[in-house]
C-alpha cells in the first residue's frame, strides 16, 4: 500500500510501497466518488494542475483534519492506488478492510450534507439529520467495511463540520443501517453469521430499488405480496375487548409505520398497565390489510422469545411448507438455529411489508448500564433494513425508533367504556358516581380492568366501591409514605380493595396470591406447589389438593388477577398461570410486609423438591420451569441454611444443569454451611455436596479448588465408609479426571484404573459409574495417544451406555462425541462426522442448545469442518459455539478462549487463501 505523505506547508507526496509488516500510523478517508477526482498519476503532474479539480476539496478536508489531530499520512482511495496496473488494484481490493481495520481514524466526507461552520464543534442534530439519513455515502457498497473495520469513525459535512462519530450518532446510524450496536463497537465479524453480514451489505444495494419495488407491487397486485402472505392471527396475544381506541397515538403510528418498504421502527413506552399491549394489538387488527405478514414475539425472557419465533416459524411452514431454510429445521431442537432461519425469511429481498411487535421489552440491554443480563432486541430482529416493527417497553431508555409515550386516558368517556365493558353494567356514562370513580382512578387502564373485575364479581354499587376506593386510598396515603409515583397508588389501591373482598369470601385465594411473591410472575402451575414440611400453615395444604388449588386461581381469573397459560401438546405437568408484573411488584412491597421468610422457605422446598434427580428425555422442560423460581426465591431467602441444606444442595444441581454457575456455587456453599452445621463434616450428605463442589469448580477450571474439594470428598468417605464405597470412587474417579486436566498423566491413570477396578468389585460392570471410568479411561488413553486402545474402550462405553442408560442419555452422546474426535485423528472423516452429527442431534433434543456438551460437539464439528477445508461450515460451527460460551462460561473462560483461539487461526487461513488467490 502507498500513503499521501502531508508535506509542509501544503504539499503532498506519495510513500514507496509499503509491506504490511511496515505500515506507519495513518488516518484514511471515507467519501463517494464524484466526476472530477484527483487520481494516482495525478500526483506525478504540477500540484496547481490538480488541485483545481472538484475532488480535491475532500483532500484538502481530510489534509488539514489529520494535520490537527497529529498525523503526517493519509490514505486516500482516489490517489494512492494506481488503477492501471490490475495487479494492484486487485491487491487493494481484496485488503481494503485491513486497511480500513489499521487505520487510526477514519473521516467520512459527506459531500451532500451541508452545515454552517460554527465555533462549537458540538452540534445540534436536528438542523442535518434528514439531510444525514438520505446521504448517498450509506447506500455505497462499501460503506459497510469502511463503518464497521475502523476503530474510530468521525463524520464530517462537506464543509468541514464535524457531527460526530459513530459511537455517538449510533442510534442513527443503526436506524439507517440496520447494523447492529455490536457489530459498530468493534464485536469481531466472526461471531456474526456469513448471513447476516451479507444481509448488512445487501442492505446497500436494495436501498435504492425499494422505492421501485413498492410502487411495481401496487401496480401489479398480489404478485409479491402473495409469495409471502401469512394468515393474520391474534390467538397467542393478551388480547382484550374492552380496548379504547387512542386515535391520536394511532394516528402517530400510522405515519411512522408507512413504508415504501425499507424499515420502520415505532417503540410504544409508558407505565406498566397502561395499555401499550393492547395498542399495539388495535393497529395490528386496523391496518393488517397493509402488511403481507403480522407475528407477535414475547420478548420479556429467553424462553417467552424462544417460544415465540418457535410458533412464528411453524405460522410461516403452515403457509409455505417449502420454505428451505424453515423446511429442514427441527422446531423442537436448536432454538437459535430457528431464530437464525426466522430472521432470514424476513430478510429475503422481496419480502418488505411484514410487521413484527416486539412485546414486553422491559428487561433491555442498555448501554452504559449495570444490569448486563438484559436482553439485546438486534439479535433478534432481522439484519436487512425493511419491514414495520413496534416495541412495547416499560423504559423511556429503549432508543431503537420513533418512541411514543402512552400517558393516562385523558377522556373520562373513554375510561367511563372500559369500566362498562368490564363490569357488564349498563348506563355507567350517565352515572355521577361511575364518572367519579374514572376521575379517582386516573385514566390508568389496568386499574380501570380491576375495578371492573371487581364490579362484574360483587354486587356492590359503584358509589360503594368509590367509597372504599376513597377509603383505602387514604388509608395508602398515611401508611406506606415511600410508595412510588402517584400511578402506582392507584393501581395499588385498586387492587387493595379487590384483594380485601377476594380474602373475605376465599380466603384461599387470597393466601395463593399473597404466596405469590415468593415465586416467580410468570408460569406458576399445580404440581410446583407441593411443599414437604409438615408444620406449615392449614392452607398451604389446602393448596395441593388439586381441586382446591383450581378453584382458587379461577377466583384469581375472576378478580382479574391472573391469565391462565394456553394448553400445550408438549407440556410437561399441568399448565400455567401468571400474574403482572406491576401486580407482582404490589404483592411483593405491600402485601407481604414484612416479608414473612417463612413462606418464602416453603416456597424453597417446593421448587428445589421438583429438581428431577436423573436426566431423562423431558428433564430440561422441567428444569425450565423451576430456574425462573428458583432465582426468585434464592435472592430473597434469608437464613434457613441448617433447615434449608438439601434444599440448596437440589437448586446447585439445577444451578449446575442449566449452566448458572454463579448461582450453582452460592447454593452448593450454603448447603455446605447447612450441613456442617446440622450434620457434621463428615456426614454422608456433607461429603456428597463437598463432592460436587469438586466436580462443579472442574468445570469452572478453578483445578485447585477443585483439588481441595476433591481430596476432602475423597478422605471422608475413606473414614467413614472405607476406600471401596461408591461415593469414595465417585471422588476417585473424578480426581483422576482433574489430574488429566492439569496435564498430570501417570497420576490420573492411576486414580482411574483405582476407581474401575472398585467400580466393578462393589457394582458391577454395566452400573453407570463402572461405564463412567471406563469413558475416563478413554480420555486418558486418546491424550496419551493410545489410538487403538482409546477406540476400543469407547466402543465398549457407547455399546454399554446405549444398552444401560439409552441412546439419548447426555453419558451415551458424550462418548459418541468422543468417539467422533478419535475417528478425525484417524482420518476416518466420514465416521467422524457422523458421531459428531449424533452428539449434537441428541444433546439438542435432551439438553438446552447451549448446554455443555452440545456446544462440545459443535465445537468438534466445527474442528472437523476446518481439518476438511470447509471454511465456511466450521466457521458457522465455532461462530455458534462462542455464542454458546461466552453465554455459559463468559469471555475469559479457557473452554471460550479455545473457541476464540480456533476463530483467530481460521480467519488467518481464509486471509492466506485470499491472498494467494489475488496472487
């Protein structure tokens, strides 16, 4: 490469070629190309000649920006490559993003964007915004390298001003582009899909046709919109009849939703309750003639979003069950392979005019925040810059669109509408009392719905209930001071007076509700409340016979205070309820203070009683359903550890099994302190959670203190039930596997062949323990090169595993795995892959795509693949598993460097085959 030396005072000059081991600091120019350029052979002529030329403003910019940001070289694509010689063009071609990656700073001349020079280099956005969004720079081709490569990126107008860069104008850029933040921040390309990145650059191209497209689809109707039509639906959407229509936010809607094609984006924010959902709902049924397609994704958790692009999918095979990238997918497997295949229909080319509503984003993934566990809505909304969205959040802070605040029903005739169709009362608009309760209640939907529920429940007069409103809100106003804004007293005092009625005439009800707070809001079902203590209050009892625990939460349904889940083919025990979480927040801040730690340990009995203690085909649904209420009750539990042991020692195996490892070691620690403390250090039990500490910090690759626990485990079954017992080898055992890990061979060799030789004395040779040291057995032998002896002894551990356990236990898949790498090492690709395919198949159908051991088989797929030379397979392959990794392990883990280390390399292979290409 050559750089335009900046030459006192101001000349120019071209650097020799430069190798890229000998590159000096440099800022490069981004721009587009106009007629008069100032060109490579240009430079060998009179300056007075060329600088004459119109593209010599843009170097005249960018002279004078790195002169005053301290650089002496520039690169300038115009001059510094010598187009007539095809050799080094095409050399350029194939480096201009390591060019634009080394660069110090990048500076995009927008030479349609103009700007009145002030003193203030901080200028106020709105004057060139349009002009910004419309620019010609975002619709070149290699906008996407020259945006995303750089470390800094600082745009210009045509004369001079700066505007900012791409870190402070990235809701912009984002909006424009369709990039998403991470990619802007510097993620590395590889952790995003070939398919996305291609859908970034696709984005350039296709910008200009929409326009076109739109008005071909009008004039020729149905030809595209037909080719991607799905049945509209609202089956799985919260919806309600007594929705009042705000004209003026749908109005609002209207203009920023319509498109000639390219991406529109409208996030509907306000106060829990208020009715962003049901908006949102009324412009999907008004205007579902204008859009070809129209889904609806729960975005409040993992599994609601999972769930939701599960069914999205299955609406669009319903449809179009030819759909290639839908077609062969197992909707029941990798979930994020479903959300990838989603996200892509919605990105093909000619499919512009769907609508997605994004519901329920209240836990976001904001920037500069400290809550990092929140969810990023760019990962799943499609890569290409089309199609209508709507976001429902609670916070003002999602800054992805065009927001629009929903504030209190302003009209009393419109919340005068909901109470009636609530309520099922007639002449409420012309009742003094009815019109008085509005006004109390302030425009607030949701408490609108529960004085209605109310109402519709109890034969009561509205002058009655306004009466107790009034009442109960004085009584709010005088007792719990410190209570949030002005909206959640009223709903707060709504709902008061409702739970005061429901206790008195079903007392159980109101238990249920108020237990509620030690669980999570979502997803509350029957079989879940079983607690084991025998002293606890009458009616928690009452509670586990099924045909009371019904009829309470149809009381709840009544009230208006729960929804009940839909039924489900593979629902695992029986079906659901759930709460709102404004509702939820009541039940935890006012009706449970104090906060009674009693039943917040019954609630931990039930939730750690329901961990499954073996693995089977539907243990992951199960265990699904606990984690939510699992982390709920743990973080509000205080004390209980000499009562609570087994409980925390169950929750550190679901911890554990659902890869929360934090939380996995907080459990397993307070189990210890429990049973130490009740049982004694040496008790069975307080050997048993020792043991899988040891195991759990293996994992964590924390070896000595895996070590420390190992050797404890080890020495007090030794004492107490001498070297042969089964828990005394389950130490040995994994010791031997820990000593692998520290490179230690002789020593773990030994330890394994200990615990194998005791394993079939006491158990047998087909228990599963035996077969456990038998597979470690075979690890050894695979590190220590042993081929042949590895292979033999895998065999025997799949045939038995199978014959034992099943050809799905996560035991068998493991040793399948296994046994895939052996075969690589073999050259026998083809047996390889097919254990490899196996492994993972079976992993995702038992265990969660990001389990341990399905991210290992994709790991060795991926290893595969880059042994095979199929670059891009295994780069999809190790793309997916540091997703997988960084997700369970985090970014320093040794298992996520690996991944990271196997990225680096292939994307130095793939340079080396391009430049020998370009060679």
């Amino acid at each position: 490469m050559k750089l335009l030396r900046l030459d006192d005072p101001d000349g120019y000059s071209l650097t020799p070629d430069l190798t890229p081991n000998n590159v000096l600091v440099y800022a490069i120019l981004s721009h587009t190309w106009g007629p008069d350029e100032v060109v490579f052979t240009d430079l060998s002529n009179s300056s007075s000649d060329w600088q004459q030329k119109s593209g010599y403003d843009k170097i005249e910019f960018c002279a004078k920006q790195a002169k005053k940001d301290g650089f002496q070289y520039v690169w300038v694509d115009t001059c510094c490559i010598d187009k007539s010689d095809a050799i080094e063009l095409q050399t350029a071609i194939n480096s201009m993003f390591r060019w634009y990656r080394d660069a110090e700073r990048c500076y995009v001349y927008l030479s349609d964007v103009s700007v009145p020079i002030t003193p203030d280099r901080q200028q106020n956005i709105r004057p060139w915004e349009a002009a910004l969004r419309q620019s010609r720079w975002f619709t070149r081709g290699w906008t996407l390298q020259e945006l995303v490569a750089p470390k800094i990126v600082e745009f210009y107008s045509k004369e001079g001003v700066w505007l900012g860069d791409k870190r402070s104008l990235e809701p912009l850029i984002r909006d424009i582009t369709g990039i998403p933040a991470r990619a802007l921040r510097g993620t590395p390309l590889v952790d995003f899909t070939v398919a996305e990145r291609e859908a970034w650059a696709r984005n350039r191209r296709e910008r200009a046709q929409n326009r076109l497209r739109e008005e071909v689809e009008k004039a020729v109707k149905g030809t595209h919109t037909n080719d991607f039509s799905v049945p509209f639906s609202l089956s799985e959407v919260p919806e309600t009849q007594y929705f009042v229509a705000r004209e003026r936010e749908i109005d609002e809607m209207r203009r920023r939703l319509s498109s000639d094609g390219s991406r529109r984006v409208v996030v509907l924010h306000g106060l829990g309750g208020i009715g962003k959902t049901q908006l949102a709902v009324e412009y999907t049924k008004r205007y579902r003639d204008e859009h070809t397609a129209i889904f609806w994704v729960n975005i409040k958790d993992e599994t609601s979003i999972q769930q939701s692009f599960t069914r999205v999918a299955r609406q669009i095979l319903q449809r179009h069950p030819h759909t290639s990238g839908l077609r062969a997918l197992d909707l029941q497997g990798d979930k994020e392979e479903v959300i990838e295949a989603v996200k892509a229909w919605l990105s093909l080319p000619d499919n512009t005019r769907w609508l997605v509503v994004y519901d329920n984003y209240d836990n976001p993934r904001l920037p500069n925040h400290p809550n990092n566990s929140g969810i990023d809505i760019n990962h799943f909304i499609p890569t290409s810059y089309q199609g209508s969205i709507i976001i429902t959040t609670r916070l003002s802070q999602v800054d992805i669109g065009h927001r629009i605040r929903l504030k209190k029903l302003e009209s009393i005739d419109d919340g005068l509408e909901i109470l009636s169709a609530t309520s099922a009362r007639d002449g409420l608009p012309n009742d003094m009392d009815a019109r008085g309760l509005v006004q109390e209640l302030d425009g607030l939907p949701l408490a609108l719905t529960a004085a209605g529920a109310y109402l519709r429940r109890v034969s009561i007069s509205v002058a009655d209930y306004l009466r107790l409103y009034r009442e109960s809100w004085a009584r709010l106003q005088s007792s719990t001071p410190s209570l949030g804004s002005y909206q959640d007293r009223t709903l707060s005092s709504t709902w008061q007076i409702s739970y005061d009625q429901m206790q008195e005439h079903d007392p159980l009800a109101a238990h249920l509700l108020r237990w509620w707070a030690y669980f999570d809001n979502e997803d509350l079902w029957f079989e879940l409340l079983q607690p084991l203590s025998g002293d606890g209050p009458a009616w928690v009892y009452e509670l586990s016979d099924e045909l009371n625990f019904n009829k309470a939460m149809g009381i709840l349904h009544d009230y208006g205070f729960v929804e009940p889940h839909d039924f489900s083919p593979d629902l695992i025990e029986s079906r659901g309820y759930s709460i709102h979480g404004c509702l939820h927040s009541w039940i935890i801040y006012t009706l449970n203070r104090p906060w009674d730690g009693y039943l917040n340990k019954l609630a931990i009995e039930c939730i750690a009683s329901k961990v499954p203690s073996q693995t089977c085909a539907h243990t992951w649904i199960i265990e699904r359903r606990l984690l939510s209420h699992a982390v709920m009750s743990c973080t509000t539990i205080l004390g209980y550890e000499e009562d609570l042991y087994w409980a925390f020692h169950n929750l550190g195996i679901l911890y554990m099994a659902q890869c929360k490892p934090q939380e996995a070691e907080n459990a397993y620690l307070r189990a210890l302190r429990g049973m130490e403390k009740a049982l004694g250090r040496d008790h069975n039990l307080t050997l048993r959670t020792v043991y899988n500490l040891g195991v759990f910090y293996i994992t964590q690759y924390k070896l000595q203190k895996a070590e420390d626990m190992l050797l404890r485990a080890l020495r007090g079954n030794e004492k107490v039930w001498g070297p042969d017992y089964p828990l005394t080898l389950n130490a040995v055992d994994n010791l031997g596997v820990l000593l692998l890990e520290q490179g230690k061979m002789k020593e773990a060799e030994n330890m394994v062949l200990r615990a194998l030789q005791g394993y079939e004395k006491m158990l047998g040779p087909d228990y599963p323990s035996t077969l456990d040291a038998v597979y470690s057995l075979g690890v050894l032998s695979l590190k220590q090169g042993k081929i042949k002896e590895a292979e033999s002894i895998f065999l025997l551990a799949l045939r038995v595993y199978e014959k034992v356990l099943g050809p799905d236990h996560p035991s068998t898949l493991d040793a399948a795995n296994s046994l895939g790498v052996l075969y690589s090492k073999q050259g026998k690709i083809k047996e390889a892959e097919n254990m490899h395919l196996r492994a993972l198949q079976g992993n995702e159908k038992v265990l969660e795509p990001d389990h341990p051991s399905t991210l290992d088989a994709v790991y060795s797929l991926g290893v595969l693949y880059s042994e095979q030379g199929k670059m891009k397979e295994a780069e999809d392959m190790y793309s997916s598993a540091l997703r997988g990794a960084k997700k369970v392990w985090g970014s320093d883990h040794p298992l996520t460097l690996k991944v990271v280390h196997s990225l680096d390399v292939l994307s130095s292979e793939q340079g080396k085959m391009q430049d020998a290409k370009a060679i």
